[in-house]
C-alpha cells in the first residue's frame, strides 16, 4: 500500500482517539467546575475565530461582505449552522460573480 495511505490511515486514528480521550476523561466526572464548564463551553467560539481571522486579515471585499452577512445572521439567530451557510453561500456566489 502507499504512504499516503497510511498517513491517511494514522491521522484518522490519531483524531479519532484524542476526540474518544477528551470524552472518557470529563465522562468521569460527576460535577464539572465551573471554570471547565466555561472553557468547553467557549470551545466553538474560538475555532469559528481560528477558522475566520485569518479571511479578515488576508482577504479582500469579498470575503469581508461574506463575513457581514455571516454576522448578520448571527446576530438575528442562535444557529452556528445558519451562520456558516449563509457566509459561505454568500462568499460562493461573490466568488462565481465577482471574482
């Protein structure tokens, strides 16, 4: 088999067992701190944050008016997944459109 497979293969496993470790590790405990409850609760948060900074930083208009309307919808509804649909429908078409 070739080596890409199995860099394939070894980083499916190696996700898939830190994501089962991070569940048997707090699945343990009874009560959680209030701090840790925080901080999981801030988790989505800041990988939304990794994921977009580096397209308002770098990017150009359009991915700043897609960014706005991500916004929008954010603002107006509690959904993470409407959120991300509608920036990335908006920054679809403004990438077929505009350029």
């Amino acid at each position: 088999m070739s080596t890409t497979f199995w860099i394939i293969l070894g980083g499916a496993v190696a996700t898939y067992l830190t994501r089962i470790g991070g569940y048997l590790v707090i699945s343990r405990f009874k009560h959680l701190h209030p701090r840790v409850e925080a901080g999981l609760n801030a988790v989505p948060v800041a990988v939304l944050t990794t994921l977009f900074a580096p397209a308002v930083t770098e990017g150009g208009p359009v991915e700043w008016v897609a960014m706005a309307a991500s916004a929008a919808v954010a603002l107006r509804s509690n959904s993470f997944l409407l959120m991300f649909l509608a920036g990335a429908a908006v920054l679809v078409a403004l990438r077929q459109f505009v350029g």
